[in-house]
C-alpha cells in the first residue's frame, strides 16, 4: 500500500512541477514576443522624490470594448520601500464635442477598467488588482475623496535599493459604455505612494 502512495505523490508532484513549468514558459513567451520599452517609468529619486515618463493611454484614441496593455517599470534609487497604494488622475485632452466635460469625464471613470500584474524581467506572476475601475484608484493628494487604492499586506510591493520592478497593464474600456466616449483621448498619471521599508 505504501508504495502505490508513494506513486501517487510522485505523480502529483510531476503534475504540478509540470503546470508551474508549462506557466512560467507562457509568461516567458510573453516576456519574449514583448520586447518594447515601458510605456510608463516611475523613478523613486535619491531624495525619495518620484518622477515619471510616459502616459498609460500613449497618443491613442479609445472608444468602446478597446482593450490596450503595456509594461509600468519602478525603478527605485532611494532605500528599500514597500509600495502600499497605487493611484491615478484623469486629465481628458479631446473627446466628442456633443457631450457636457462632466458627463464624459463621470463616463469614463467608472467605464475604464484597469488590471494590474506585478513581475520581474517580464514575467507576471503576481495579481495586484483584476478589473478595477478607475474610479476605485482616483488619487488627488489635496482631496480625501480620492486616496487611491490601498493594497492589501499580501500585495504590496517592495523594491530594494538600485533595483526595478515592472508592473503589466491592462486597460479595458467597456462595452457597454456610450457614445460619448468614442475618440477619447486622456493623460493618466500614475501613483505611488510608499513607506521605507527596514
């Protein structure tokens, strides 16, 4: 009996050696086929100052069911940090002139959704956050109504001295949204907020 339960476990342990192989090489093909530069850059600064280049909606215009995704590299030069809230603003550039700046501002929030993965050289292991809207991540660092989204413990993210993360996006804008969000185009900062971590 004891060498039918040994089996079983070998067994299962090649099944699941096997499913981690089978998605670690997915990830790697994509990592692979996805050799573009970050869409966005966050620098953590010498003094703790972050800047950033690049925008999340790039030069393109939306519209309803448009799905785009992209790589967020944080690059930390400060001290070790865990990264404990993500955040983001929305400056609208163009959208359709028959619609009120509210309506299609209110529209858009709610019908972006966004999701996050967080990985090293390409490779996304770790779900941060599935299908969120972009009202759920507001952050405006004058407003309490708008703090961003807080990260669970099991989701923050700590990045050592002189090290990097990437960060995959998806962006998704719903199908069911309306005609006022067709050929959009926005500016979307991108947040984050940190403790040092010792």
């Amino acid at each position: 009996m004891s060498g039918l339960f040994k089996k079983v476990l070998h067994i299962l342990a090649l099944i699941i050696i096997g499913c981690y192989l089978v998605n670690s090489i997915v990830d790697l093909t994509y990592a692979i086929a996805n050799t573009d530069d970050p869409i966005l850059t966050i620098t953590i600064n010498e003094d703790g100052h972050i800047t950033q280049e690049g925008n999340l909606f790039r030069e393109d215009l939306w519209y309803p069911d448009r799905v785009d995704s992209g790589i967020i590299r944080i690059n930390n030069n400060f001290k070790k940090v865990k990264v404990t809230n993500l955040g983001l603003d929305v400056e609208l550039k163009t959208f359709n002139s028959g619609y009120n700046k509210e309506v299609v501002y209110s529209s858009f929030v709610n019908n972006m959704k966004l999701t996050i993965k967080q990985g090293r050289f390409l490779i996304f292991h770790k779900d941060i956050f599935d299908n969120r809207s972009i009202q759920d991540l507001l952050y405006k660092s004058n407003d309490n109504s708008y703090n961003g989204f807080t990260l669970e413990d099991s989701n923050s993210i700590t990045i050592s001295k002189g090290d990097s993360i990437d960060l995959k996006y998806t962006l998704y804008m719903d199908k069911e949204s309306g005609e006022e969000l067709e050929s959009l185009k926005a500016n979307v900062p991108f947040f984050i907020n940190f403790d040092e971590s010792h």
